[in-house]
C-alpha cells in the first residue's frame, strides 16, 4: 500500500469517529430508519469519504499523533455536534408529546420508527414532518457542511479543551430545543385552554353537562384544526428560524 493511500485510509478511519456519533441522533440515519449494520455504516462511510478533501491536508501529521486520545476526542466532538443535528427533531418530538398530554391522549402510544422509542401519536407525526422537511429542506447538505466546518474548526490533529463555555453552549443548545417545542405547541394548547374554559363556563348554566366526557372530543378536534395551520410551512420555517444561530464557534469558543 502506497503511503499516499494509507494515510487516506487512516484520514478516513477516524473521520468515522466523528461522523458516527453525530449522526447518532439524525432520524435519517439512525439504527432503525436504516439497518443498524451493514447499511449505515457504508452510509457513514460514504460521508466520511465525501469529506476526504476536508481531511486530506491533515493526512500528513496523523501519524505522529496518539489514536486512543484522538479517537476518544474525535468521538466527543461528534457527540456534542450529535445534540446539535438532532435538537430540532427533539423539539418537533416535544411538541407532539405536549399537545398529547393537554388534549389527554397520552394513553395511546406509538413506537417511533426514526427513534426507536415509544411515542405519542402527534409526537411521532410531528417527527416525521420534521425529518422529511430537513430532507427535502436541503438538511442533508447542511449538515455535511457543518461536518465540514468541524474539521477546519477542529482538525483531526489539534487539541480540545473543554471549558466553561462548551458546556455553557452544549446546555443552552438542549434548553433552546425544550424552549422551541414547547413555543411551536403553545398556539394549539391557548386553543385548548379557551376550549376548557368555554366549557367550565358551559357547566355552569348545564348542570347536566358533564365538561369531562366532551372536553377530549373538542380538545383533539380543536388541537387539529390549529395543527392544519402548521403545513403551511410556517412551522418548519420557525423551527429553522429558531436554531439558524448556533455554529461552532458557539460550542467550541475555548478552541478557536
């Protein structure tokens, strides 16, 4: 083997450990939206070889470098970038779960096929808008250029320091995803709010209404007619809107 081609392979190699965890909790390549073996992981494999050019100029000094602690920090990286790719589908994924709970629809669960855990029904609807918008949104080529920025942040050779603001920046990026699903859901729960209302007001003047037995058939009629507003496309767009902020730099302000 030529050393032109075994450091390209060895580029390669540990550009999987990066590439791997942070497309850990992208609902296009988790383990049960694809094969959990061969499949995703010639996936992550073509990635990794598409960013070849990115990695080919670091290709030199690899060999000096210690593989276990690289490997190790490598895989950290993709982890932290991992909570990055994946809060917005986290807050469609809340959304739904609150909605479900407001309208009492929390009994009946779904196993969600892109995470592979159990689900309310909105919750896992929610998720599949999300991910076929990031699919046909441009996600894909989005998030090979966030990879690609990593490694001109971060090389594969250079050091990483944790600080204060990593985790700083790591914390606010899962807050932001709890904050966005929550405010995508608070239209439908105002809606449902007045429905409860209208119908404890109702009980007063119809004793011989029970608001209890009628309150879930209202709250899911109204909570779907409010989330028939949602595929107008607005929804998507405030999702982008609420996480086009974040870059490296933000996560990683001790390594620039």
């Amino acid at each position: 083997m030529s050393p032109h081609l075994e450091q390209s392979v060895l580029c390669v190699a540990l550009g999987l450990a990066r590439i791997g965890p942070a497309l850990l909790f992208v609902p296009l390549f988790g383990e049960k939206a694809l094969a959990p073996g061969l499949l995703r992981s010639a996936m992550i494999a073509l990635i990794s070889l598409s960013l070849l050019p990115v990695l080919a100029p670091t290709a030199q000094t690899l060999s000096d470098i210690p593989l276990l602690s690289t490997v190790l920090k490598e895989a950290t990286i993709g982890l932290v970038l991992g909570f990055m790719f994946g809060a917005p589908y986290f807050a469609a994924l809340t959304c739904g779960e609150i909605l479900d709970n407001q309208r009492g629809a929390t009994i009946a669960k779904a196993i969600d096929p892109a995470a592979g855990v159990e689900a309310s029904i909105l919750a896992t609807l929610m998720g599949f808008l999300w991910t076929v918008t990031f699919a046909l949104g441009g996600g894909l080529l989005h998030l090979l250029e966030t990879l690609a920025a990593s490694y001109r942040q971060i090389p594969i050779e250079s050091a990483l320091t944790f600080d204060a603001n990593t985790l700083y920046g790591t914390a606010r990026l899962l807050g932001q995803a709890l904050l966005a699903g929550i405010a995508a859901a608070m239209p439908a729960l105002a809606a449902m709010l007045l429905v409860e209302i209208s119908l404890g007001v109702l009980s007063r003047f119809a004793p011989q209404l029970n608001p209890f037995s009628v309150a879930m058939t209202l709250k899911s009629l109204v909570a779907c007619l409010i989330l028939l507003l949602y595929f107008s496309g607005e929804a998507p767009r405030f999702l982008y809107n609420r996480f086009d902020n974040w870059s490296l730099p933000t996560l990683f302000q001790g390594d620039l």
